[in-house]
C-alpha cells in the first residue's frame, strides 16, 4: 500500500531551503513491508484496542468500527486504509519567529530534542543533579543558538516545580521565551490546555494568536501497551486539536516487555498502535495536522532495562521511519538514546549510528536525538553541542551524492591533470567548498603536532566553552511587555535574565 504526497495541512508556508530527503536505507525489503503493515491491519481487525472511552467508542462504531462483548474497539482494514488515504501527509509547525518553521513529512529529516530526563550532568563538578527549570531554559536556549537543530521538544522536567499545573505553565513559557524555533511540550491534564494557550496568545501580543501561529505542537502519548488507549491522553489530544495545536501522537512500547519480543513483531505491534492514534483522529476530523511518534524501544533482556543505543534500536527506528514513509504518515523516531551516562566514545558511536540510520531511513523528526546520556534519564548542555556537529555532518550524508549539470566537467579535469596537478586553486573548487562540504565546529581536523601545540584539548574542553559563549547569548524574541504582562497574569517562576 503506497500512497503520494498530499497537501500541508498547519497555519504557516515551509522554510524557503527544503531539508535532506531520507529514504535510501531501507531495513526492510519490499515483502517485509507489507508484511508487518498487512499485520498492523490485521491486529486492528481482529484484535483491536481497549480502554476507549464510550462516547468516542460510539462515534468510531458509527463510522464503520465494531465493538466486542469485552469493550475492545476494532477497525475493518477498508476503514484503515480510508482513514491512511486522508491523513495529512504534511504538517507545518510554524515557529515563533515566522521563518524558523518547519514543513514535516515526505520523508525530509529534522533534528530536535526531547525526553523527560530528571538529571543534569553539571559540567563544573562533573555530577549529576536534579534538572531545574533553569536547565530546561539553557537547553532550548542552545537549541535555538544551534544550526543543525530544528526543533525543541522539551528535554527535562524541572523538578522544582512542585505542582503538575505549575510544571505545564512554566515549561511552555521557558521554553517560547527560550527558543525562537518550533517547540513541542507535554501536558499532565487536559484542563491545563486552556492557560497555556492563553499565555501562548499573550506572547503573540493578538487574540487567537496561537490558532494563526501553532508554534507549539502538543506531544501526547494516545495509547499504552499493549493495544489499550490512554483515556488521559485522549481527553488531552481533544482539547489540544480545540486550540488548533498540531499534534505528535506517541507510541513507545518496549520489544520483549510491551511488545514482542522479535523486531518484526515489536513493529507489527507497534505500527498497529500508531495507527490506532490515526483512528482517533480521522474520527474527531479527518486530515488534521497530526505526526506520528512510532518509537518500538528495545529491552536489554539480561535485566528488563530500556537500552537505547543497542544495534537492535537503531534498525527498529529505521524500519518505523520506513514504514510511516511507505504509508506517507508523517514520522518522528526516536534516535541518539545512548545508554553512556557521560559523552564518552560509547555515547559517540551509540548517537552517531542511532541517528545516521534513522535519518537516512527518512524519518521526518526525530526526537530524544542531542543533549541525552543514561538512557534519556539524564541530559548535558555541552552533549547538545557536541551532538549538534555530529548531526551537521550526518545531514551531510543524507544529501548523498548530487549529480548536477555541472558536477561532472570533463574539461576541468583534462586541464587540470595536464596543468597544475591539483584542484585548490579552481574557480569551482573555492565557489562549492562552503555548499558540497560540512564542516566540524568543535571536531578537531589538526595534525597531532598542531592539537597538542594548541593545547591538546579533548571535545569536552571545546564543548563546555562554546556552551558558555552560546549561553551569554540573550532570546530577543519575546518582546519585553509581553513577558511582563504574562508574568502578572500566571505563576512564572523562571527568574528574569538574559
């Protein structure tokens, strides 16, 4: 079942320079495709989802779904497909500031953060502490400073925030006044929707500014595995789709604990819940701006723990990102979970082939990917840094190859190897070398002799200087009155500052 590209459905026009299109690995072979999907379809049809609340059950039994004696909803594989057939193919997230936004799906990678880690990695003492609302403002301030990240879901709860109100109000303000880019929050209840989108309209400085300017997507987790809604974040989905607040529906079940424990029946799963999440939505309005989170974690099953980084992750994001781009859904994945508790060589080379994978497999977002250590139980700012070189170079490598007009030029290289023997000097060579190459800003390209007579200093050195400089940077993006007017109107706790 392959589908074409549809229309943008969202408030706000792409960025003018379309991102690298993914899609050239390809963990599964065209049968294993339609395989699992074909499984998808048939677990909804026979097994369907429990735990939907009645009222929505009924609408979806009125569209064409069944209901058993146990309550569990299923839905015929026609309905599916009809629902896959209108979805939105692309999403547009506008950002605070107009052109940052982003156009999602088709397959056109994006970098961003994400999680709900606990703990800091405090760079001065080299320990972990609790995550405050300080820590989430300095990290979405880097992602807004950061060039090769395009998005900032929030990374950290703070933990000083003592009430779930409290937290949901103050991660959105620290995160919009922080970050001038697309940003994605979480919400503990579906009452919180109203003031947040209320202080959202504030910042705006216009009455529904926020319905013209969704520069927030609402993350929500819609099921729990195995195949059961979430009732909580279904009520939550509804009000945020009142607000017109593009959605990123979750689903994150654990291979050999929530899901099966073969990759190919962790996906099947898997791909059934994402699908479950389309249902709900086709149902409330069909084609509304919604991404869809399909992230089939992996158990290290010596102890039942989460691993992130393990080869067995990194294929099973690929192969999501493949099947949602199969189905032309708009995707996010979850890559660059390593399970390193620090930035050492474990966490580089978990990050680089998580990500790497995921991105050229064309995953449209993904999430949880820079600033994590510990399994997303913890993030660093310096790791942001140091993780956002590591993404320029391989968005670099999901441009590929680009056979233009003038790539090949036969002349140049017959006056080149009968003239001066070399490429530097030519009039293609300087014009290009900023647009066909990627350039490190903390990897270090010295000789041995030249890094040691510079100081010798490791990655982590450069990181933690640049994060410093980065941070002495001020947000300039929410005007001044409208902060002092949104703080008279709500509990802000974040402290006044740059």
């Amino acid at each position: 079942m392959v589908r074409r590209s549809r229309a943008i459905s969202g408030a706000r026009a792409p960025l003018a320079t379309p991102a690298p299109r993914g899609g050239r690995f390809a963990p599964l072979d065209p049968a294993g495709v339609e395989r699992i999907i074909t499984a998808a379809l048939d677990i909804l049809a026979r097994t369907g989802i429990a735990e939907c609340p009645d009222a929505l059950a009924a609408q979806m039994v009125a569209a064409g779904a069944t209901r058993r004696d146990d309550g569990r909803v299923c839905f015929p594989k026609t309905m599916v497909e009809t629902a896959i057939a209108r979805a939105a193919g692309r999403v547009s997230l506008p950002g605070f500031v107009e052109d940052k936004g982003l156009t999602i799906g088709g397959g056109h990678v994006h970098i961003g953060t994400g999680g709900a880690a606990t703990e800091i990695l405090d760079s001065a003492t080299g320990a972990f502490r609790g995550a405050q609302l300080v820590d989430l403002y300095d990290l979405m301030r880097l992602v807004g400073a950061l060039p090769n990240i395009h998005y900032g879901l929030r990374p950290v709860i703070a933990r000083d925030m003592d009430a779930p109100f409290l937290l949901d109000m103050n991660t959105g303000f620290t995160c919009l006044k922080a970050c001038a880019k697309p940003i994605g929050i979480s919400f503990d209840s579906a009452a919180h929707l109203d003031p947040v989108v209320s202080m959202f309209d504030m910042a705006l400085g216009r009455e529904s500014g926020f319905r013209k300017q969704p520069f927030c997507f609402g993350v929500i987790v819609h099921v729990v595995s195995p195949l059961r809604y979430a009732a909580e974040g279904l009520e939550i989905m509804q009000r945020a789709m009142a607000h017109r607040m593009p959605l990123q529906i979750c689903t994150a079940a654990q291979a050999g604990a929530t899901s099966p424990v073969t990759l190919a029946g962790a996906l099947a799963q898997g791909l059934a819940e994402t699908l479950a999440g389309l249902m709900v939505v086709d149902t409330l309005e069909p084609g509304y701006p919604c991404i869809f989170a399909f992230m089939p974690f992996i158990s290290d099953l010596r102890t039942g723990a989460m691993t992130g980084g393990s080869g067995e992750a990194a294929v099973a994001a690929a192969a999501a990102a493949q099947l949602l781009l199969h189905l032309g859904l708009p995707s996010t994945a979850s890559a660059g979970i390593t399970d390193a508790k620090t930035p050492d060589a474990q966490a580089g080379y978990e990050k680089g082939y998580t990500v790497a994978l995921a991105a050229q497999a064309g995953a449209d977002m993904i999430n949880l990917s820079v600033g994590m250590l510990g399994s997303i139980m913890a993030a660093s700012p310096e790791a942001l840094v140091i993780d956002d070189d590591m993404c320029g170079a391989i968005l670099r490598s999901v441009r590929g190859v680009e056979m233009t007009d003038t790539a090949i030029d036969l002349d140049r290289i017959e006056a080149v190897a009968t003239g001066e023997g070399h490429y530097l000097g030519e009039a293609q060579t300087l014009e290009l070398m900023k647009t066909e190459y990627t350039y490190p800003s903390l990897g270090n390209r010295q000789s041995i002799a030249d890094w040691k007579d510079a100081g010798a200093r490791t990655i982590w050195d450069v990181a933690v200087e640049r994060t410093a400089d980065l941070l002495t940077q001020r947000s300039t993006h929410l005007p001044k009155d409208r902060e002092a007017a949104i703080r008279a109107a709500f509990d802000i706790r974040l402290p006044e500052g740059p």
